[in-house]
C-alpha cells in the first residue's frame, strides 16, 4: 500500500467493515445491538468503529451515510429513524452501504 500507488481511506475501510459486520451478524431495528447480537446501521458503525477514540471518523462515517439519504440536517437520529422505518429491509440498508462506499471511492479518484 505504501508504495503501491494506492493510499489508505479510513472512511471506506470503516464503511466496508460496517457493511460486512451487519452481512456477518445481521441487522435488526429498534436496538442499536440486540441479544442475538444483530444490529442496526448505526449500530455497526459502533462495532466497527471505536466512537471515543476515533470520533471523527465515526462521525465522518456517519455524516456519509446520511448525505447518501440526502439527510438535510446531519444529526445521527435521522439515519436511527431511516433504519427503523416500517417496511425498511436488510437489503435496502445494505444498498445503502454500497451507493455511500461507491460515491467515496468516486470523491477519492475526483479528488487525486
């Protein structure tokens, strides 16, 4: 990586992990983790992301998904009531990580 010509994203390495965390233990709604150890979309940025450590990166991670949604005001209770909406899927929420890691990496190249 170093040397290679490519450089190191945290936001997409965490964004990639959020995603394959919910693929690995399942989402839910209502709770950020529930007792089958499922979670919600915020709820596997938690998992992935160490939020008191790396704040800014949670929240960067955050602040993607929701422009992803077109979310006016970046507050992280949008993105919750996203996830909980009735009807709202597993696959819809996935989609979600895909169209944010693919407008990242899009931003990336533009910006090189």
């Amino acid at each position: 990586m170093p040397f290679d010509g490519t450089t190191y994203n945290p936001t997409l390495t965490a964004l990639q992990a959020a995603r394959n965390y919910i693929v690995e233990h399942g989402w839910c709604q209502r709770s950020a983790l529930n007792a089958l150890g499922n979670v919600c979309t915020v709820g596997a940025v938690n998992m992935t992301t160490n939020s008191e450590k790396q704040l800014d990166l949670y929240c960067n991670v955050l602040w993607h998904l929701e422009e992803t949604l077109d979310l006016k005001e970046h507050i992280a209770w949008r993105l919750v009531h996203w996830n909980d909406a009735e009807g709202r899927t597993v696959d819809e929420v996935l989609h979600l990580f895909d169209t944010t890691i693919a407008r990242v990496c899009q931003e990336e190249l533009v910006n090189a």
